[in-house]
C-alpha cells in the first residue's frame, strides 16, 4: 500500500510539470531555521481553518449579524410548513414554478389538489428554497468581516516587500524565495476561507444563486490557484493576486446588507464605492499589474514549463470571470441610472426577488412563466 501510494504521490508532484528543469523539490528544504520556504503539508491545515471559520461564522452570527439585523429592522422569515407530496416534490425538483398545464392535470389526479392548492404549495416550496433576507443579511456581514480583515492584514503583510512594489522581484531568486510567517498566514487564513465558502456552497441545501456555477468555479479556480501556487513557490505573485481581489468585496457586502434592511441611499453610496473599487483592482490592475508580472516577466528570470501554464490559464479564467461580473455591475449602475433606483440585488441573487412572505396570491399565468411574483388581492 505504501509503494502504490508513493507511486501517486511522485505522479502527482512530478518535478518536470510543476518546477521545470530550473529547480527541484529539495530546494524547497531549509537547514536554517530562519529561512523557511513552502511546505505543501503545511498548507493541508487550510482545510481545518475552514471548518474553524464555519464555527467561528457560526458565533459571530448569533452574538453580533442576527442583533445587527435585528436592530435595523429586519426580522427571521416565518416558518413555511408543506403537507408533503412525492408528486409535488418531483414536479419542483423538474420544473421549478414553471410547471406545463399538462402537468398540471397529472398532479390534480395524482395529489387530489385543485390547480389553486398545487400552485401555492409549489410557490410556498420554492420562496422555502430561496435564502431568506435575514439568512443574506449574515451571510454579507461575515463578508464584509472577512474581507475587510484580509484586505487590511493583506496590505500590511505586503507593504514592506519588495514585489509589492517592482512585480519582477515576484521571481528574481525563484526558487529560492524566503517566506515570513506574515505572508504563511495570510496563505493559510485566505485558503482556508475558500475552503469554507466551497463547503457551505456544495453542502447548502437547495441552495439557488443566478450565478452559482459562476461562484463554484470562481471558488474552485481560486482554492487551485493558491494551493499550488503555494507548493511551488509561486508565493510573491500569490499573495499579489489574494490581495487585489479581497479590496472591493467589503464594499459590496455592505452595500448589500444596506439593500436587505431597505436603507437604499446607504446601498447606493457603497455600491458607487464598490464599483471604483472593483473596476481599479479587477479591471486595471489584476490584468496589468498581476497578468504582466505572471505572464510577461516571469519570462526573463523562468523557463517556461507546464504549471505555468496551467496558473496562467486559471489566472486568465479569473479575468474571464472578472468581465462577466462587471457586465452584470455596470447593468445594476445602468438601471440605477434609467430608473432611479436599484431594484435587483448585486451581483448575486436568487432566481428572482420574492419576498420572505408566502402568503401572496399567485397567478396562472405567472407560473407558466415561471415569474411567481406577489398580489395584492385576497387569498
């Protein structure tokens, strides 16, 4: 067992497809105490601060997002029962709210329902599915918590390095680059928060996002990125990348939780900075400052090998993402600007905007179109 695992271990970590021929995993061992260079078994503890971060979120939401939420005036959903139904059950999971009118005749057969019935115990299955604006609300106040820590330690990690400021420094002496235990951390912490953010992801139940493959990929590419970037020692351009991206997110999470506890002027404000934000350091800066250093001017220090090209595809896959979520922020500043207002949420939402009640009155018509949305008649 022992030589099986061995063999997929060296296959794995091949040292021709992760480190070229310019250096060895033994130039990763330190006698010197004082000189550390990256240990990839280190970098597994990511995994636990995960699941210490989930505990941690846990508390925070009871002692201080929930009192938060609470105290600008928004308040838990109310409990949604259903009388369970196999056949309604299956026709949710398959068709949503948008249910074919021949279905329909099926389910009145197979549930004894009336059409009525049927519609309103699937609208009140699917605003069940949906995260409540409470459950939003914590969600945004551990971002913004997060990384508004991260940003700041980030700069305060990177400000006396000397890549921070001339990106060729990110691999003058590769393989051979120290690492402070300010840089290990912000590695560790950063690591194991997308780990945390991948748990809830795959283990939320019915857990509906518009742009959740999006963010799965966005989180996967990311824990890639610094994962192996770590074990080959591709920290300095790591942390550059770790650090540009964590700058607008606090803004968004406030401007967000602004937006669930109906302060709309206070959500415009922090939408505005969050756009300056997010355009300089996605836009601009990550492609010309962290794709250049990456890309361009590894070239006069490294020999190409595989792994760079698989960072710099993952590293362009980021970009990709980038410009898709810019569309979508610049759509949300258009419609600010034609209506006067911001009416859908930013950047991440639910399938569509329902309110926390279920107990509005549905229409045919907006089932078949899938648009459940409110009434203001009698039930």
């Amino acid at each position: 067992m022992a030589t099986i695992w061995n063999r997929v271990n060296e296959f794995i970590w091949y040292e021709k497809y992760w480190l070229g021929d310019d250096a060895r995993w033994q130039d990763f061992e330190s006698s010197d105490p004082n000189i550390y260079y990256p240990k990839i078994s280190h970098m597994n503890w990511s995994i636990v601060v995960g699941l210490l971060l989930i505990a941690v979120r846990y508390v925070f939401d009871c002692i201080f997002s929930k009192p938060l939420a609470n105290w600008m005036g928004l308040k838990e959903r109310k409990v949604i029962h259903l009388v369970p139904s196999p056949p309604l059950e299956a026709a949710y999971k398959k068709y949503r709210s948008a249910v074919p009118k021949d279905e329909f005749q099926k389910l009145i057969k197979q549930t004894d329902m009336t059409e009525r019935q049927i519609q309103r115990w699937l609208f009140k299955r699917r605003v069940r599915a949906m995260p409540s604006s409470m459950y939003k609300f914590r969600e945004c106040c551990w971002h913004a918590l997060f990384y508004s820590f991260s940003s700041i330690f980030g700069v305060y990690a990177l400000w006396d390095k000397s890549w921070l400021w001339v990106t060729v420094n990110c691999w003058v002496g590769w393989p051979k680059q120290h690492i402070d235990t300010d840089i290990f951390l912000l590695y560790l912490i950063e690591l194991g928060f997308y780990w945390s953010l991948l748990f809830a992801m795959v283990f939320q139940r019915d857990y509906q996002k518009k742009d959740k493959k999006e963010m799965l990929v966005h989180h996967v590419v990311t824990i890639t990125l610094i994962y192996f970037s770590w074990a080959c020692n591709f920290v300095r351009v790591g942390s550059l990348v770790i650090v540009v991206h964590d700058v607008a997110d606090p803004w968004l999470a406030i401007a967000k939780m602004a937006k669930y506890t109906k302060h709309q002027s206070t959500c415009e404000l922090f939408f505005g900075v969050f756009i300056c934000a997010w355009i300089i350091s996605r836009i601009f800066v990550y492609p010309l400052w962290v794709l250049n250093a990456s890309a361009v001017e590894i070239h006069d220090y490294v020999n190409t090998f595989p792994a760079y090209w698989f960072f710099n595809g993952l590293l362009f896959v980021l970009q990709i993402l980038h410009v898709m979520w810019t569309y979508l922020i610049l759509s949300i500043a258009f419609q600010k600007l034609s209506s006067g207002t911001i009416e859908k949420d930013i950047r991440s939402e639910s399938d569509s905007e329902i309110s926390d009640s279920p107990e509005e009155p549905i229409t045919q018509k907006e089932v078949s179109n899938g648009r459940v949305q409110q009434e203001n008649s009698e039930h």
